[in-house]
C-alpha cells in the first residue's frame, strides 16, 4: 500500500519507518525543512533504539521517502496518517490545531477518495470534528469524495518503540460504519496479524478513549504503589517485598508496580491531565485519577525535600540520569527539570550525566550545570550522588569505585535500582524510596 504520514516526530517517524519495514510504499511529511534534510541522511532527530537501521534501510531500499510538500505525494495514497503533536493547552486539554489543519489541508488537496487516520493522541469526539471539517471543506470544493476519518492510537514504550510497532499487544482501530475504511486497515496491518497479533475494530469514540484510559490506569498503578512507599518507610517494611507479594497475584501483575519518584515523560502526566480536563466538560468526576495526578507529584516532592534537607551547605552533587526514562533523550517531564535548578537556587553545584539526553538537557537546564562524559566524572569529589534515570550502565556501577571517586557517601537512589546491604557494604549511605 502507498501511505502518508504527517508529522515526523516520535510517533510518526517510528510508524513511517515501521510500516515501511512491513513492505508499504511510506511518504513521511513535515513543515520543518532541517528535520527533514536530516532524516534524508538516515539521520534520526530522536534516540530511539533500532530507528535509525530502519530509516537507513528504508532509505535504501526505496520504500520510505520524505518531504515538506504533501500535495508532492497526496495523490498517491489510499491512507493519510496525521501523527502531529496534540501538546497540553489551557486548561490541560489537548491542542488540536494541528490536528484540525492536517485534516483540512488533506480535505482541500485531495483528488480521490482516501483513508483519514488519527495516529496522535486525541480526545473522545476529535474524530467527529475532523470528519465535520473535512465535509464542509469537500462541499465547498463541489467535491463527492469519499474520506472517512479512522482512529489507531499509538501505545508506544519510549525505549521500546520499534518493538512496539512491529509487534504490538494489539492494534486498535475505530471505524464508524464504513466497510471500506475497514479492509483497508486490515490490509495495512495484514503482516502484523499473519504473526498472531490482534487487530481490534470498535467504534471511533471507543477507540480514542482507548487510549488515554490505557495510559491513565498504568498511571493509577505507578502512583498507588508509590502511595504506599511512605507507609513502608514509617513502619519499618520494605515496598519491593509489597510489590512482589502484591505483583504475584494473576488479577494483577508485577507490571508498573516499581516505587520511584513518580512517573514523567510525553504520555503520562500529559494524558492523565487531558482526561480529567475532558471529564470536567462534561461534569463526570473522576476522582481516582485525580488522586493518580496529585500523588504523582507528591511523591516527587516528597523525594526531592528529602534530599534537599540532607545535603550540608554549598554541597557538589552527582547527578545520574537527565531523562525522564532509559533508552531515549525525552526531556518532557522528566524529574531533572525539576531537581536540578532546585539544588542550584540552594547554593549546591550540580554536575549531571546521560547516556543520550545531555544535548536535549542543556537548553532546558541551568547554565551553572556542568555536562561530564562519565558517570564517575558526575561523582568526583561529589558529597552526594543522586540517581535519577535507571539507566542499565548505572545499575551495575562499581560502587567501591565509586565511594572512591566521592567526597561524602550519600547516594540517593529516586528509581531503587540498587540493594541497600550492597551500597552499605561499599561505605555508602543508602537513601532509596519506601525501603
């Protein structure tokens, strides 16, 4: 099949780049000419593992192409994918405008009938919207086209995301009475359910609910395991042994039951917000996922005055990990944008390492921050180090090492990657959360 990707950001270079690898004929479209210059070069503007051999071979083998100028490619494709930023605006509700002017400019340059998909993170009833804009648009042209607007959310592990797309848990797709809408997202997605995987049809009102009420209970889970970590720390128990009687259960898994400071990145926060903002315009309480929002930032807070009021004056401190997860450079909503100047305003010198994130980091960051190539840099001469991102190379650090490198021996570890008897044994003082 010959498709259109809109937006080549996280979700929609990932998809263009992944659905070419699945043998379809992908155009990836975006207004920022840089970007574009440079993914031509099999150049990936984001760190995501496998993406950039897809882009190359893509590339090469003549199956991917990019360019600024959709009316380039428009009448090629049976299937548009809009995969545009939907970023929180006031209020937390999602910014659709860039949805909306995809939608319009496919509807005013079309010349045949075409599948219109929604790729990006939308609101129940967006779907609706686009397909209103796009009809009045075609009745003004005296165009009888057909352009039906489907919804496939993206459920997208940063990190994880190639993997993701080419063998995803399911494939949600939501079609309101059009049939030929339908098989034609089957045959898209024809080589991914030949391996067994699920392709789900609902309607287009469920399927962007999917989504968000998805993200909202992963959420739910990180936050209530996280709720009970002051608990432990109070009463003398220990959260990874909760975790793991709680995670034994069938009924509820071991998945996103880790205590930490709080969940972060592009999806999250952002989603858990949007739906609230909805459920407010239309008066229907949610009050679990609100306590889901209000504990997640506790917990940051809780962490962070924990450290703050540890630390002597003018302390230098170690900061390990800048993104909000492992395995990519995402900034959004990481806890370094909030630690971090904290600990400047306090007097402290803060000397930071990542394995990806530095380059994104720097602007989003405090100037005094010094960027090292190691983590052991980070930790020279440090009074404290903290662990921010559980990167694997910080998992199996050499802590005698780096005791050594140090000048105090607190490490407060805000993902509880290491044992405390181990950091104990090597001179240290273990700081983690609900331990």
């Amino acid at each position: 099949m010959k498709i259109a990707v809109i937006g080549t950001g996280y979700v929609g270079l990932v998809s263009a780049a992944c659905f070419a690898e699945l043998g379809h004929e992908v155009y990836g479209i975006d207004i920022d000419e840089k970007k574009i210059a440079k993914i031509k070069k099999g150049e990936s503007p984001i760190y995501e593992p496998g993406l950039e051999e897809l882009l190359r071979e893509g590339l090469k083998n003549g199956r991917l192409s990019f360019t600024t100028d959709l009316n380039e490619v428009l009448p090629e494709c049976q299937i548009v994918f809009s995969a545009v930023a939907t970023p929180p605006g006031e209020g937390h509700k999602a910014d659709l405008r860039a949805v909306f002017t995809v939608a319009e400019t496919v509807a005013k340059h079309a010349d045949h009938d075409l599948v219109f998909v929604n790729k990006s993170t939308v609101p129940v009833g967006t779907g609706k919207q686009c397909e209103e804009r796009i009809a009045t648009i075609l009745h003004e042209r005296e165009e009888n086209l057909s352009i039906p607007v489907v919804s496939n959310p993206e459920f997208l592990r940063e990190g994880m995301a190639v993997n993701d797309t080419l063998m995803p848990d399911r494939v949600i797709v939501g079609v309101n009475h059009n049939e030929w809408a339908r098989e034609l997202m089957e045959e898209l997605y024809r080589p991914i359910t030949r391996v067994g995987k699920p392709l789900v049809f609902m309607s287009r009102e469920s399927s962007e609910i999917v989504k968000y009420a998805s993200n909202a209970l992963l959420a739910t889970k990180i936050s209530f395991i996280n709720m009970l970590t002051e608990l432990t720390e109070k009463t003398g128990a220990n959260i990874r042994d909760v975790a793991k009687g709680v995670g034994l259960d069938d009924r509820i898994g071991p998945r996103f039951l880790h205590a930490g400071i709080g969940y972060g990145g592009s999806c999250f926060p952002k989603d858990v917000k949007a739906l609230l903002a909805t459920a407010k315009e239309l008066d229907i309480p949610m009050e679990i996922v609100e306590a889901t929002d209000k504990i997640n930032t506790r917990q940051r807070k809780r962490f962070f005055k924990k450290i703050l009021d540890a630390l002597p004056p003018n302390a230098t401190i170690g900061v390990l990990g800048l993104s909000f997860k492992p395995k990519t450079d995402d900034m959004r909503e990481a806890p370094s944008l909030d630690l971090i100047p904290d600990l400047v305003s306090a007097g402290h010198t803060v000397r930071a390492f990542d394995p990806a994130a530095i380059e994104t980091a720097k602007p989003l960051l405090p100037k005094e921050i010094e960027f090292t190539k190691n983590p052991f840099a980070a930790a020279d001469e440090a009074d404290a180090v903290i662990v921010l991102t559980e990167w694997d190379e910080f998992r199996g650090i050499d802590l005698n090492k780096l005791k050594e490198t140090m000048k105090g021996n607190d490490i407060f570890d805000g993902r509880n990657i290491y044992e405390p008897d181990e950091v104990r044994e090597a001179g240290l003082q273990y700081h983690g959360i609900g331990l």
